[in-house]
C-alpha cells in the first residue's frame, strides 16, 4: 500500500483542478542515475490493464504494477522549503541513494 500525506492530497488535488481532465497523478520508477533508479512523475490521462489505481481522498494515484513492488508501503508527502517545494518520497524499500539525492537502489 502507498499513502499520501495530506500535505501531498492537497497539492495532488491542487495539480488536477489546473487542468483539464485526465485521471490523476502517475507516479513511475526509470532506470536512471548513479544508484539505478528515479521517481517519475506525471499526469494520469487513462488507466491501463496493468496499472494500480491508489484512492486516498479525493485524488488518485495511478502506478503501473511492475514498479508496485519499490514502492510498496510508500509515503507520498508534499514538502516546502523556503523557496523550494517538492514531493517527497518515503520509501522504505531505498536501500541507497546517490549523493544529491535524485536516484536509489532497492533490494528485490
């Protein structure tokens, strides 16, 4: 299961009033930097066959089920910082993360 902070509802549903349809956010793992993988973000326009759709609120997340297994027991939380504000990710599964912090490992 993932779940999402209220401070991550808030901006999820923030993000979807801005635009027109569409289902709601698409959270995916790439093979990407130094550790081996990154989180990808995007907007949810359908839900295919092989995705998990996670309803928290009134938002959804939609992951494709291959990438379920990283990010299972995940916390999506909404942070900022100053000036700075971003979508965290509190991955229990990380084993390691690269220096500035944009990509990870996991054990399978």
């Amino acid at each position: 299961m993932i779940t999402l902070t209220e401070s991550a509802i808030k901006r999820v549903r923030d993000m979807m009033s801005k635009r027109e349809g569409g289902v709601g956010l698409r959270i995916g793992v790439v093979k990407s930097g130094c550790s081996g993988y990154s989180y990808a973000l995007d907007y949810a326009d359908q839900v295919a066959a092989d995705d998990v759709v996670i309803e928290q609120g009134d938002v959804k997340v939609v992951i494709n089920e291959e990438a379920m297994p990283m990010m299972e027991g995940m916390e999506l939380d909404f942070v900022r910082e100053g000036l700075n504000q971003s979508f965290k990710f509190i991955n229990p599964n990380v084993t390691s993360e690269c220096g500035c912090g944009e990509s990870f490992s996991v054990t399978k």
